[in-house]
C-alpha cells in the first residue's frame, strides 16, 4: 500500500510538471531542469575533486570547496534577497538569471576544471544556486495563489484562496507543493546520475559540465514562462516605502515558532553535512569498494522519497513544528544505534534514515515560513535562513573532513547533536505557548 501511495505522489508531481497550463506546473517544470543541473554540477567537481586523488590530498580541497559554500550567501542574503521582493515580476527574471548565468559559468568550468580559476567559477555557480532556491522558496505561496484564482475566478478570500478553504487546507498545501518540488528535484538528480557518471568514467568532467549547461539553458527558457501571480492577499503591496523597507531588513521575522523552526532544520541539516562526510572518509580509510558509496547515496536518496511521500500526509494529523520534533528524534535514534553496531552497513542504513527525516524537516520549515512570514518579506527572510542552514551544514561537514574518526565516534556525535537540539527545541515552543497564555 505505502508503495502504491508514493507511486501515486510521484504520478501527481509529474502530472503536475506536464500540465504547463498552471502556475504549479510550470515552477516543477523549472525545478527539474534546475535541480538536474546542479546534480550534474556535483558529480563533475566529485569526480575532480575527491575520487580522483588520495584521501590526503582531498581533504585540503574539500575543505576549500566547503568554505566557498558558505560564501556565496553572503551575496545572496544582503544584496539579492531585497531583489527578490521587489516585484513578483522581478523573481522571475531572478530565476532566469540564476539558469541563464550558470549556462556560461559550466562552460568556463568545463575549460578551466584543472587550473585554480575552478575555486571561483565554482563560486559564482554556487551563488547563482542559491539565488534560485531562495527564489523558489518565495514563488510557492504565490505560484499556488494563482492557480487558486484561476480554479476559481467567482469568488476567493483574503488569502487568495477559495472562500470554502479553511487555513488548515493553505498549510497543507504549502507543504504538499514544497515536497512535490523537493520530489521532482530529487528524481531529476537521480534520472541524470547515471548519464553523468558514464560520461564522468568515458570522457570525462568537462563532458558532465557541458551536459549541464545545456539543461541549465532549459531551466532559463523555462523560467521565462513563469507566471506572475498575484499577493496572497489583499492587504499584500509589493511596494513599500523605505522605513518599511529598512525594518524589514533588520527584523524581517518576529514570529517565535518560524525562529525555533530555524534552529531545528538547521540542525538536521547540520546532521547531514556531517554525516556525508564522516561516511565518504570513513569508507575512503577503509579503502571499501565504491559500490558501498553507491549504495549509501541509493540510500540517502530512497530515504528522502519515502520522507517526501510522508510530508503531506502526516501534515494532515501533524503541525510543522511536531515533524520538526520528529524529525529530530528519528536522527537521534537511529545515529544512537548505528553508532552501537559501527558497520558500514549500519551507516548505509543511517544515510537512509537521515534522508528520510531532512525530507520531512526542510518542507515544513519551508510551509511554516510561508505561512508566518509577511509576502512581501519572503525574498529577505528565505535567504537569511538559507545562511544559517548553510553555515551550519558546513560547519557539521567540516568536522569529519577535519577530523578522523571511526563510525561509531561519529554517529554518537550526530546523536548528541540532534538529542540536544531536540530538547532545545521542546523547551522552546513550551515556553513560547506559555507566553502566549500568560498574555
């Protein structure tokens, strides 16, 4: 049944991405293109970066590639996020930019993979990467507004939703639409693996990085037929003066629940990080077949396709603070276990489930900012966060990357991490609904 039903969601996003009638439709249509191109992108510089030299000489540029990670926010909060919110219009040419920039970007990666222009070219490609997500994450709300419009013209409220919905129906749908889009990219990853490794083991990086231009240049066509959709609500301007826009740069968020929410996915992206690379190391000083990569990444990745056929479903008994908790807790459990057993298996088994668990976090984060955060706001605060989820996924990496240590050292570390989190992150929403009451 459960087999059935994930085959359903995946029928129902690709339904969705073929329909280019509707808004929906038309964003899955460019998260493809945009999420294959970065997979490719990942497995040229993998395959230059890591696998191509010893364990030693990896780390040091491992460790440079990770900083330059962090980097490219730095750009993309300060300087785009106001970008993205000043005109709906404007976050589709953004999304255009982010696809077109990378076209020539792998081109010139492609020519210069060996030589130190790669650092800065890889840079710029990052950016642009991040330019697209946070866009992303700010479209969705008004991608959906507009197809609500369009199915029903005669008559929506406020919120830009048919008058018969109430706001739970909103929440699910925010976090439906954030895991079809995470689902699509994830299969879109998965479709063009296998190409991009034959061209990887037959020709070469450049080969994969010429690969992903082309598709990059698809993502840009399609992010021209973006539809402009109208503000979640009435009350929603998409022009504000400049006190209201100075406030928003300094607190774009006040909401306590979206700030705890922060802490948590931040940590299960952290977890994560970490986990990627005790593994990748960890097997490396074993020197263990690289089927056993393989199979860890088949795992991390059926893992976040069964996290993501959960998501709407369990929104429907669930808040997105209590899949928070959740996932949270399963990271805890299962690290606390494989770091018992210490087998490579149980770390294949461990990628699985921490695939599972950010599948759950990340799109109800994502569904309670969009429902918390002012419209208007959405560009700033989505990339502000994205910051803090990247610096922390960086900082979780570069420990193992840093550091040596056994598997079973390692997963006792990602329990502590998440365990802790965890009980943070209950205290604080306790002491948030006590405030409320008191008030």
């Amino acid at each position: 049944m459960s087999r059935r039903r994930l085959r359903s969601l995946a029928a129902a996003s690709l339904a969705d991405l073929f329909d280019q009638q509707t808004a929906f439709g038309r964003l899955a249509f460019v998260q493809v293109a945009m999420l294959a191109g970065d997979t490719l992108v990942t497995i040229s510089l993998a395959g230059s970066l890591f696998f191509s030299i010893s364990p030693q000489a990896a780390k040091g540029k491992v460790l440079l590639y990770l900083l330059l990670t962090i980097a490219p926010f730095a750009v993309v909060s300060p300087l785009l996020g106001p970008a993205i919110d000043a005109s709906r219009g404007a976050r589709r040419l953004l999304v255009f930019a982010s696809g077109a920039g990378r076209v020539v970007l792998c081109i010139l990666m492609a020519f210069y993979l060996n030589s130190l222009w790669l650092f800065p070219l890889a840079f710029c490609v990052l950016v642009l990467s991040k330019l697209y997500l946070v866009t992303r994450g700010a479209l969705v709300p008004e991608m959906a507004a507009a197809d609500q419009l369009r199915a029903h013209p005669e008559g929506v409220d406020d919120a830009g939703w048919p008058d018969a919905h109430e706001a739970t129906d909103e929440a699910e749908g925010f976090a439906g639409f954030n895991a079809q889009l995470t689902m699509l990219g994830t299969l879109a990853g998965f479709a063009v693996s296998l190409p991009a490794i034959g061209l990887l083991k037959g020709i070469g990086a450049e080969a994969v990085l010429v690969l992903a231009s082309i598709v990059f240049s698809i993502g840009a066509y399609g992010a021209l037929r973006l539809k402009i959709g109208r503000p979640r609500t009435a009350r929603a301007e998409v022009e504000f003066t400049d006190a209201e826009a100075d406030l928003l740069d300094l607190k774009p968020v006040d909401d306590p629940e979206v700030v705890l929410g922060l802490t948590a996915s931040a940590t299960v992206r952290m977890t994560a990080g970490f986990l990627i690379f005790l593994i990748a190391f960890g097997l490396r000083r074993q020197h263990a077949p690289l089927w056993w990569f393989g199979l860890a990444f088949a795992a991390s990745g059926a893992g976040a396709l069964v996290g993501l056929f959960l998501v709407s479903r369990l929104r429907r008994h669930l808040s997105e603070q209590a899949l928070l908790a959740a996932s949270l807790a399963l990271i805890a459990v299962a690290a606390a276990g494989a770091s018992y057993l210490g087998t490579i298996a149980a770390q294949v088994a461990l990628a699985g489930i921490a695939g599972l668990a950010g599948a759950v976090a990340q799109p109800s984060f994502d569904a309670l900012t969009q429902r918390r955060v002012p419209e208007r706001a959405q560009g700033r605060v989505f990339a502000r966060f994205a910051v803090r989820q990247q610096l922390l996924w960086v900082v979780g990496a570069l420990i193992p990357v840093a550091i040596s240590m056994p598997f079973s050292v390692g997963d006792a570390v990602v329990a502590v991490m998440a365990g802790g989190c965890l009980l943070g992150y209950l205290i604080g929403r306790v002491s948030v609904r006590r405030g409320r009451t008191a008030l």
